[in-house]
C-alpha cells in the first residue's frame, strides 16, 4: 500500500504534514504570487494532491465554523487515534481560519472540489451526471452509498444528473435545497437569495422558513432567501435556461451596475463601476460571454457609458 494512501495517512508522514503545512498557509491569507506557485508544483508531484485532499477531507469534517474547528482539534478526546501533531496543526490551521473573513479566496479553495475561473467549465461527477460551472463559481461534491450532494458555494451551475433510483440527488445552496427529480436545471447564487430555473423535467424546492416543498417543471423558476421562503418567479422558455454554457448572457430589464457585474465575471481583470449609475435605465441585451471585452464595450455604449482599460487587465467603467 502507498505510504500516502488515505487510509494510512499518518502524524509524522513528511507529505501529509507539508499538506496541513500548505492548509495553513492557505487559510493565513498571504498568498504571493511566488507561493501559490510553489504549492501548485508541490501539488504537482506524485501522491501530493491525493495527500492534501486526504488533510483537506479531515479539515472540512472538523465543521465549518473556525471556532468549532479549534475547539475540536485542541480537546484531548478529539480524534483519539491522531497523534498531538496533528492536532497541533489542525489547530493551527483551525486559528489560521479566523483570518478567512478578509480571504474568501483561500476559504473556497479549501472547501470547493471543482471551481471555475472567468470561463465556464464542464465537470464530469462521479455517477456521470454533469455539472456546468458559470465564470467564478464552485461546488463541493459530498457522494455516498446513500445520496448524492452537491453544495454550491459560489457563483452558478447547470446540472444534468443521471438517473439512480437508490440515491437522491440534490444541490444545497444557502439555507436551503433544490431536489432533483428527473431533470436538467440551474441553481444560482446572489448576494442574499438563490434562483433556480428548470430546463429539462422536474425539480422540487425548500428552505426552513416554508418547511414545505415547491415543485417546478419545464420553464419554471423560483427563488428563496435567507430570511425569505420560496417564491415562483415569471416562467422563461426552456432554451433561454443556462445559456451562458453555450456562451450567450441574457440579460432582461438588469441596471447597469448589476450588468457590468454580469460581463465582468467573464474578463481575466478586474472589473470596477466609477460613479453612481443607479439612475440610467435598465438594460435588455444579448451579449457573448466568449468575447467578454466586446461584450463589455457593447454594454457601455448601450449605456452611454465608457471604459477606461488600465494595466493588468483592469477596466474602469464610467460616465
């Protein structure tokens, strides 16, 4: 058996302590551009990736909260097996955690098992269903002998499940859950509300504040939020449902801010809106996500606006 396999991973194996070594400085904070190279090429090497999702598995078993997390690697009966080693650095890792509130970039690189960058990308999950990631999101996959989980993180997603009548397969985004039940469908989150649009079949949806479930079909959708339960929202027709992956960004009655947010998660630069834009109309355009500069220079002139291109890929949108 390989010295890195996880069912032998141990305290003072030199690889599995690089990989909660690379955790903490994953969730310090201070990623220079010279150390996430270094832990790319460490990752790199034979048996280290299988190594740090070994660590990254027991991280995220520790809970998500960095409280809980320390609280449960520094108790003498946590994890009785492991040796005070590791507890020493999970505990490390687990007050490292606490700097993630200013580091959301490092809190999902933990968490996340596929993330996307400024292009969408395709997943093959592990019973063969598909998932489609929008730019800038990702979902953490959580399969069982039992059901199939899916959380999404950040961002949105197509998904397109096969068929297994002994295992649920259901996204969990927020406070609460869309179900699958013979479909293809989106799931996407806002800043304080997630929308889902139904593209192939069915799908049902809940959060805590209904405590029931809504069912959609074909063209439908809905949304809920954190203080809010789930509320139907206008049907749309089914072709118009996850366009981006086929590189087209809808966007219907959408202000202009919240627009040049849209386009901007397509560019490989940061995106910024100078001046208040709250008052110009709302926009209704086709734009394509896969040539994002001239989807972003189409926007503005459609707004009146202009763009200031700056280096490093930054863009200044402005009156």
């Amino acid at each position: 058996m390989s010295p890195h396999s996880p069912s032998s991973a141990r305290a003072d194996d030199p690889v599995a302590e690089q990989a909660r070594d690379w955790i903490v400085f994953l969730a310090s904070g201070e990623h220079s551009d010279a150390r996430m190279q270094a832990f790319e090429q460490w990752l790199a090497q034979p048996g280290h990736r299988r190594a740090f999702e070994h660590e990254r598995r027991l991280w995220r078993s520790l809970g998500a909260s960095p409280v809980a997390a320390a609280t449960a690697a520094t108790l003498p009966a946590a994890r009785g097996r492991v040796r005070s080693r590791r507890r020493l650095h999970w505990a490390a890792a687990a007050a490292a955690l606490a700097l993630l509130v200013t580091a959301p970039d490092a809190w999902l690189r933990l968490q996340a098992d596929h993330r996307s960058n400024h292009q969408v990308q395709a997943v093959q999950l592990p019973d063969g269903s598909r998932a489609v990631l929008d730019a800038d999101s990702a979902i953490a996959v959580h399969f069982d002998a039992h059901a199939r989980r899916i959380e999404l993180l950040q961002g949105r997603a197509w998904f397109e499940v096969t068929p297994d009548a002994q295992r649920l397969f259901s996204v969990a985004a927020g406070n609460g859950v869309v179900e699958d039940i013979s479909t293809a469908f989106t799931v996407a989150r806002h800043d304080s509300t997630v929308e889902t649009e139904v593209g192939q079949g069915r799908v049902r949806v809940a959060n805590p504040i209904d405590g029931g479930w809504t069912y959609l079909q074909v063209g439908q959708r809905a949304m809920y939020g954190a203080h809010s339960g789930v509320t139907r929202l206008a049907d749309v027709a089914a072709d118009r449902v996850g366009a981006w992956r086929q590189g087209e960004l809808l966007l219907d009655d959408a202000t202009v801010a919240d627009a040049v947010q849209e386009v901007g998660r397509y560019r490989r630069g940061p995106t910024f809106v100078r001046g208040d834009l709250s008052r110009l109309p709302a926009v209704s355009a086709a734009l394509r996500i896969d040539q994002p500069e001239q989807a972003l220079d189409t926007l503005a002139a459609t707004a009146g606006l202009q763009v200031t291109r700056l280096p490093l890929g930054v863009a200044i949108v402005h009156r």
